[in-house]
C-alpha cells in the first residue's frame, strides 16, 4: 500500500517537474527548446550511475553474506539501471540531433560514458541469464558487479581526457553551448526532475526487488518442496519393503 | 614459510606451469599470434588502401589486435585447466588463492608482453611506422596495457570458464571493461609515436598504471570466490 | 620392497584427548538445479575408520564424496571433519583432506613428475625436500619409467595412477576416493587395494566409493549406502547414521546451522 502511494507520488512529481521544465524556465538563450530535455536526460544518467553503485554494494554484501535477498537487491538494481541508462542514451541522441545535427558525437565525454555503462549493466544482464544455480549465479554477478563498478570512475576520466588536453572540440560550436537565461531557474528545474526521478526510481526498485523476492521464494519453495517429496518416497518405501518382508 | 614467501612460491609455481604449458602447447600460443597478425593485416584491407589514413589509424589497430588476441590467451589459460578437470585440484589445495589469481595474471601478462612486443614490429611494417627512438615508451605502454588485461582478464576467464556460451560471454563482459584501458593504450601510443610535444604521455601511463592496480585489486579479491563451486 | 611412505596430518590442537569424529555430516543436502542429489545425509565417522560407499549410479556418492572434500558447498546442512566447521572454515580442512575425483586433473602438457612437483609445491612441499617425495610417490605407483613422458601420451590406467601418486604427496587425516580402481588393470587395482590398507595401518580414516565392493569390503570397518540421495542402509562399526526424517514435513535445516 505504501508502495502504491510513492508510486502516485513519483508520477506526479515528474508530472510536475515535466511541467516546470517545459511551461515554467524560459527557453536557453543559445540552444532554445531543445535543451529542455537536459533535465530528464541528466537525472537518468545519474540514477543510472547510482544503480550501478548499488549493485556493486549489494554484491560485496552478497559475497560476504551469502544472503540471496542481497543478490535480488543487486539485480533489482541492474535492472532499474539500465532502464535508466538506456532512458539517458535516447534522451542523449534526441539533444544532440538539434544541437550538434547529429544523433552521436564522439567528443561529448556523457554519452561515451553512458554508453559503456549500458553495456556494461546489459552484460551482467546476460551473465545472469546464462546461469542456473542460484548460489553461483550470484557469485558470478557479484564479481562483475564489483569489477564494473571500479571500471567507471576510470572510464569518466579516460574519456574527458581523451576529448583532447589540447584539441578543441570541433561539435563545441560556441554558438551552442548551454547559456541559461534564468540561471536559478534552470537549476530548480534540474534538482527537481533528479528528485522526482529519484522517488521513481525508488518505486522500481522496491517493486522489482518484492518480484524477484517472490520469484526466488518460488524458487526456493521449490527446492525444499524436491528435498522433502523425495525424502517422503524414500519413506514411503521403505515403509512398503519393510510391510512385505 | 611467511605467507608471503609462501604466497610467492605458489604465484610463481603456477605461473611457471602456465607458461610451460603454453610454450608446449604444440601451436597453440603460435596461432594466436599469427591470428593477431592477421587481424591487423586485415585492417589494411579493410581501411585501406590509403597508407596515410593507415598510418594514422595505426596504434588503434595495433591495439585492437592485441585486446583480440588477449581474450583468446587468457581464455586459453583457464582452458587448460577444465580439460582433465584440474581446475577443481586447484580449488583444494591448501593455498591461498589471491597467489593463485596473481600466477595466473603473471603468466597473462606475459604472454600478452611478449604478443604486443611481436605486433609491433608487424605495425611498423605494415603501416610505415617509424618506431625509432620511441620504442621504449612504447614497450611501457604493451607491458602497462598487458598486465590490465591480464588482470580483470584473468578474473573473467575463471569466471566464465565453466559457463554455456563461454566463448561469447568473456568478450561479451571484457570489452566495455577495457574500454578505458584500450583508450589510453592508443593514446599513449599515438603520443610516443609522435615525439610527446605536450607532455602528455605521462598522464595516459599513470591512467593505465591506475588501471592496473584498481584491477589487480580486484580480481585478487574476488577471484578465490570464483574458483568455489 | 619398503613400505610405502605416508605422511599423515597432525592432530589438531585440543584434540589428543578425545577425538572428534574425522566426519560430522548432519542433514547434508544438495540440489543441482531442480533436481536433488543429495536430500539429507546425517552420517558420523570415527576417525581412523575405513567406509565402503556403496549404491546405484545416481545415488549421490560422488556429491556426497565432493561435499566432504569441501569441493562443493550444500544446499543445507552442516560438515564437522576432524572437528573443524567445514563451510566456515574450509580452508583448514583442505589442508588435512586429500580427494581423488572421477576426472583425473592433470596438466597434459606437463610430464608426470613435473605434475607431482606442481602439486608438491601446492601441498606445501619446499624446494629441496618435494623432489624426493615426488619420486618415492611415482615410483610407488609404477611411473617412474614414464616420469618424464608428458601426460598427454598417457593411457587413462596411467593418469589415474598418477593421481594415486598426487595422494601420496600430500599429508592427509582423512582421503576420499571417488572410483579408485576404474580403468586400472589388474596390477593397478592391487595396487589401489595396497595403499588403501597402509591408510588404513597409519590411521588415517579413508571413504571409498568403488564399484569393485568386494575388495573394498574386505579393507573396510563399515558400509554406507545411499540410494536417491539419502542414506538406505548402515553397517559396520565406528560409523552412525540417522535413518530417520529429521522433521514431520521433512524440510531440511538452512545450510551451515548445527542442530
């Protein structure tokens, strides 16, 4: 039930800030409507990151615990993530289509970043897929998790660096670069979006985590429901041989 | 023995057995090479036959050849020991088993040194590379970028190793991770090759040594728990 | 011929006075995937004992078998050997437990005693002192013409008596065969049947599953037999088992909690 509320809440503070974003800031003085999509676009890559951090954590936790409610957390969160990565990567592409007139740039350092990160969490994705037994399953996660999540704050600096020490940009038309005309506005906007998207990702997160809950109970379930039918049929026979002796 | 002294033997016992298993596998680290080599022989077709453009996309390609042959040498080294099943003797003996990763990541690293030591003189052939002076920032550059590899390759040899479509997943997980390392690889290289006007190649090999030790780090952490079934 | 070399394990600290069982197995289960091949094997073995494991194919020796070398984690249950928590601490038990596996586990590009000096070195042998004991074991097992003959030339009779040979290189309280005498031949199984009995003599406590049962029979105190997963049936001395179903719905204890 409460879920359900923070789930109302979530869309309607989105709503809200969608609204604050579109009807409410004025226009960028250099790259006009088109950069409305900043706000969305940036509070998913950072929730994004933030789910790739959780994931790593959850995993550490799993692999000193061996608590599988751990390694659901760590696949709630990957899950969650690369939605919101992939949410980020679009909105990325629909920015630059009018700013740069292209859908992808190399030298913007985000969107290089971001797409490596939705590699990255679709990879461990797919280990997941490919394993059966829970227990390795979630060893196995937990590694990537951990590895990936090291890799990125050295994938940040790679590639701002590799934009150039010297270069300049050759998309970074001066002409185009951000240039808010109600600066405190601007940064409402964007700290509201990141709080409604926040309370959004919340809600996921909670609600894939009580499925894979569910699912793993299932599972589990299942396996001690295997243990005590075959102990029962041993029983059963044993009972039968002993009658017919 | 102290733990680390004990530590080391172990490291260097199992380094050695990999490495002799290597130079004895009848061909088997001979064809990597020769399949690396092609690789970037193929790259001249497939970019060519402009020799400037070549030239320039050079490092890139050497590069792009050694990530290829890095993931069949790693892969190859865990590989050997599911064959007859050694892998689960390994798992018991009583070692401990970051010495295990690090012999493991020693013999990668080397056989890695020794594929980009071999590429580059192929490179400078086929794409007109004058190496000259700037060889031994450039064998820093292979030894940094092959001890990376090895180093988060090792872990995710061992942990796809015993997987379904194993030979997809280790790609499939190493090349967004070394996508960083690669990165710096060429430009380190491009920036030797051309004499380093600004100073900069001492920034891209402090982001490889970095590289280096998160995953060293890493992978000695995390391997003994791969290693458990 | 002298009789072979063993070495044997110290006792534990705290231990000479009253020994703990080489093995404590309590509701020991193990599901690979849906289906379980072990669903609950309580067992107790004294140490120095000598235990036949016998049962179809499937019963669930061989996991039973890799459980207790620490091999494979359970689904549930709790292990003691030699008194040691085993899921908690099995990095002490790998040190006083030697396994012999169905797969052989060598390296075919190594020759035999560059294998056992491998292990040697793994088993904590040092430098100078693994050499002799590499070849006092490979001679043991007949391999010392062949020693230096890689393993891949090898014939299965051969690599399994160089695994023979990997067990005599370590220094064990307690040894786990999984088929010792498979694809040997005559001289082979003698020679299985051999150092089964000099395990024996020293007092270490050994647990062979072989479907030659009639020479284990003969050696060994006690047999245990499993069937789908559970223990069937007990005899012998020096070994107790629980034959009854630990609780009405027959659910088993989480793993690593001692009842």
């Amino acid at each position: 039930m409460k879920t359900r509320i923070l789930g109302f809440v979530g869309l309607a503070a989105v709503i809200g800030a969608a609204v604050f974003g579109l009807v409410v800031v004025p226009a960028d003085l250099n790259q006009g409507d088109a950069q409305r999509i900043m706000y969305p676009h940036v509070a998913s890559a950072w929730l994004g990151e933030l789910s790739f951090g959780v994931t790593a954590l959850a995993g550490i936790g799993y692999l000193w615990r061996r608590d599988l409610r751990l390694d659901a957390i760590a696949h709630a969160a990957a899950e969650v993530g690369v939605l919101f990565t992939a949410f980020a990567i679009w909105g990325g592409m629909m920015w630059g289509r009018p700013v740069w007139g292209v859908y992808w740039q190399w030298e913007d350092p985000r969107l290089a970043t971001t797409a490596l990160l939705l590699a990255l969490g679709i990879g461990y994705l797919l280990l997941r897929r490919l394993s059966d037994d829970p227990a390795r399953r979630a060893t196995r996660a937990a590694v990537v998790g951990i590895i990936a999540a090291l890799d990125i704050p050295i994938i940040h600096f790679s590639v701002i660096w590799w934009r150039g020490l010297h270069q300049t940009p050759t998309f970074g038309d001066p002409s185009k670069l951000l240039n808010p005309s109600a600066p405190g506005l601007f940064v409402i906007a964007l700290m509201g979006m990141l709080a409604a998207f926040t309370i959004v990702w919340c809600y996921l997160m909670i609600r894939r985590y009580q499925l894979a809950r569910i699912e793993w109970q299932i599972e589990e379930h299942g396996r001690l429901g295997r243990i005590s039918a075959a102990r029962r049929a041993a029983a059963l026979n044993a009972v039968v041989q002993e009658t017919s002796e | 023995m102290s733990v680390l002294r004990r530590g080391a033997a172990t490291a260097l016992a199992i380094a050695r057995k990999d490495a002799l298993s290597e130079l004895r596998g009848r061909q088997a680290s001979g064809s990597t090479l020769f399949f690396a080599a092609l690789v970037l022989l193929l790259f001249g077709f497939a970019l060519g036959p402009d020799s400037r453009r070549l030239t320039e996309a050079a490092p890139g390609l050497l590069w792009l050849a050694i990530v290829f042959g890095g993931l069949l040498t790693v892969a190859r080294l865990h590989q050997l020991e599911v064959e007859d099943g050694a892998m689960e003797q390994l798992a018991l003996y009583p070692v401990d088993r970051r010495a295990i990763y690090a012999g493991k990541a020693l013999a990668g690293a080397v056989a890695m040194l020794a594929l980009g030591a071999v590429l580059l003189p192929v490179v400078a052939i086929l794409y007109a590379i004058p190496i000259g002076s700037a060889w031994l920032p450039l064998i820093t550059t292979v030894a940094l970028g092959a001890v990376g590899f090895a180093a988060v390759g090792t872990a995710y040899a061992g942990l796809t190793v015993r997987m379904r479509a194993r030979e997809v997943m280790l790609p499939l997980l190493m090349l967004p991770i070394v996508a960083p390392l690669l990165l710096a690889a060429v430009k380190a290289t491009t920036v030797a090759l051309n004499g380093d006007p600004f100073g900069e190649l001492g920034a891209w090999l402090q982001l490889l040594a970095a590289f280096d030790i998160v995953m060293l780090v890493a992978g000695a952490g995390t391997y003994g728990f791969l290693l458990e079934d | 011929m002298p009789q072979t070399t063993i070495y044997v394990a110290p006792r534990l600290a705290g231990t000479h006075e009253n020994p703990p069982p080489a093995v404590r197995a309590v509701d020991l289960a193990r599901l690979f995937g849906r289906s379980p091949a072990l669903a609950g094997v309580s067992v107790t073995v004294e140490m120095g004992r000598m235990v036949a494991l016998v049962g179809p194919n499937g019963a669930g020796k061989t996991t039973l078998l890799r459980i207790l070398a620490t091999a494979l984690r359970p689904s549930f249950g709790a292990l003691h050997i030699d008194g040691v928590d085993a899921l908690r601490r099995p990095e002490i038990v790998r040190t006083r437990v030697a396994y012999l596996p169905h797969a052989t586990g060598h390296y075919d590009d190594l020759s035999a005693e560059e294998n056992l000096r491998f292990a040697a070195t793994m088993l904590g042998w040092g430098a100078t002192e693994a050499g002799p004991v590499v070849r006092d074991a490979l001679d043991e097992v007949g391999l010392t013409p062949v020693a230096r003959d890689r393993v891949r030339s090898f014939s299965a009779g051969m690599r399994k008596r160089l695994a023979l040979a990997r067990l005599l290189v370590a220094r064990p309280s307690l040894v786990l065969l999984d088929e010792p005498h498979a694809s040997l031949d005559g001289d082979g199984m003698a020679l299985v049947d051999r150092l089964l009995e000099r395990w024996h003599e020293v007092g270490i406590t050994v647990i062979v599953a072989s479907h030659q049962s009639e020479r284990v029979a003969r050696l060994a105190d006690a047999t245990l037999r499993l069937d789908g997963g559970l223990v069937a049936e007990l005899s012998g001395s020096g070994i107790q088992a629980d034959l009854s179903w630990p609780s009405a719905s027959g659910a088993p204890v989480p793993a690593g909690v001692d009842r």
